[in-house]
C-alpha cells in the first residue's frame, strides 16, 4: 500500500478563528475534495482536532526531507 505524503500549509490570516488558528504556523493539511469544491481546506488547529477553514486564511508550502520524516515520526 502506497503512503500519501504529509501536506503542510502556512496560516496567513485567522480572522474570525483566532483561538483555533496561529498566523504564520504551519498546520497539517487533510485531504477533503469535498471541502475543497467550496474553497475550504481541512486542517488540524490548536485544539488537535481538524476543521475546515477557508482555504484563502492558508498557502501550500513544501517541507525538506528531513523536516517531513521527522514529523511524520511525531504523529
């Protein structure tokens, strides 16, 4: 069975969402095509738990190596 790779985003914004997203960190990113036909992303904020946000509050950024097995090691 083929792993998915772990996606990250950088939070941008979180105006109307200030106690569950951080400007500036990096969240996990789920998939949810669903959610992403109405230009919402699902990521797991600081609750630990994972919602959807607008995808507008988040850009996509790429990891190194290194970074990505360590985190993938830590959850």
């Amino acid at each position: 069975m083929a792993s998915h790779p772990t996606k990250f985003v950088l939070c941008l914004k979180n105006k109307g969402y200030e106690a569950s997203l951080e400007p500036l960190k990096i969240y996990r990113l789920l998939a949810d095509r669903g959610a992403e036909k109405h230009k919402l992303v699902r990521v797991v904020d600081e609750s630990g738990e994972d919602y959807l946000f607008p995808a507008s509050y988040f850009k996509p950024i790429e990891l190194p190596a290194p970074i990505r097995r360590a985190i993938r090691a830590a959850i």
